[in-house]
C-alpha cells in the first residue's frame, strides 16, 4: 500500500461519486446493516480518525493479499481507494511481495477524458468496508446499493470486482 496511508501525502481530494456513497452508506447506518465510526471529539480526532482510516485500509490489503496469487496480483490495475468520511487516500500498486508500501503515487487524475490516463478510483465509506470485511453483506449488495463504486475504465473495474468478489470467496465462501 503507499504512502499515502503514512501520512506522507494528503490529497485534499474528494471524488464526484462520494455523495451518492455517502446517501448510501446513511440509509445503511439508519437499517442497521452497518454501523457507524465513532466520531471522536477534541484536538486529536481528525488524527483519530486518519489512524482508524489507515487501519482499515491495512485489513482491505491484507484481505486482498491473503486471498490472491502471486499472478491475479500482478494482474490488477494500480488502483485507489478513497474513504469518503474524511478524504483518506491509499494506494494500491501490486509486487511479487504484494502491495508496494514505499511507492509514492501521483495525485489521482479524477477528470481525464480519456480512460487510459483516468486513475482507477473504489469509493467507500469506513463503515461499510469494516461491515463487509465483517461479512455483515456481500459485493454484489454493496455495489448495487452503491456502498462500494468503481470509478475506473470498464476492463479495470471488472478487474477490481473480480478482486473483491474473489476476497470475499475465499473467506466466506460467499461473495
């Protein structure tokens, strides 16, 4: 994973798609499929929150990781993955090793009309990512229901469904 989640970088990027994830992740707070990150308080808690961020991020790769050959991750597209609650950013370029924590990424290119030089960008909340690591519901629910988007060219975000459809196979039998 990059350094983004090191606090390295910071963005200061918002993504077009994380209002309707955002309307999506509070209509699944408010029927009780997930629940919400706690909203610390007081002079740390934008830190607070960074650290949780990057400690969900690190159980997103760690998934990834524990549930992809060496091949199917050489095989995925550098993607990012934003955290809508808080604008957190990581990075995700593939190794032999698996995710490169040392790359240092460019800001992701939001706005390129074409598709070949438009970053591949999954938008999530916290909250659900620790529901569906927490297998409270599947990726197909969280796709259809836009708790998880994919803003990437269609031969990427089909390579990142497969990803996280094949994480979650491996650890629930179900995806």
């Amino acid at each position: 994973m990059c350094a983004i989640c090191n606090f390295k970088i910071d963005f200061g990027v918002g993504h077009p798609l994380a209002l309707t994830v955002a309307v999506a992740a509070r209509k699944a707070i408010e029927s009780g499929l997930i629940e919400p990150i706690d909203a610390a308080e007081g002079a740390l808690s934008a830190a607070r929150m960074r650290m949780s961020s990057v400690e969900a991020l690190n159980l997103l790769q760690a998934r990834i990781v524990g549930t992809h050959t060496e091949e199917a991750l050489l095989a995925l597209p550098d993607f990012y993955v934003l955290f809508i609650e808080n604008d957190t950013w990581g990075f995700f370029h593939a190794t032999t090793n698996g995710f490169d924590p040392d790359i240092v990424p460019e800001m992701p290119d939001l706005t390129a009309t074409d598709e070949a030089k438009r970053s591949n960008i999954v938008i999530m909340s916290e909250a659900v990512l620790r529901a569906w690591l927490d297998e409270r519901f599947n990726i197909e629910q969280a796709l259809r229901e836009s708790l998880f988007m994919i803003d990437a060219s269609a031969d990427s975000t089909d390579s990142l469904v497969r990803m996280l459809i094949v994480a979650a196979l491996a650890v629930t039998g179900t995806c």
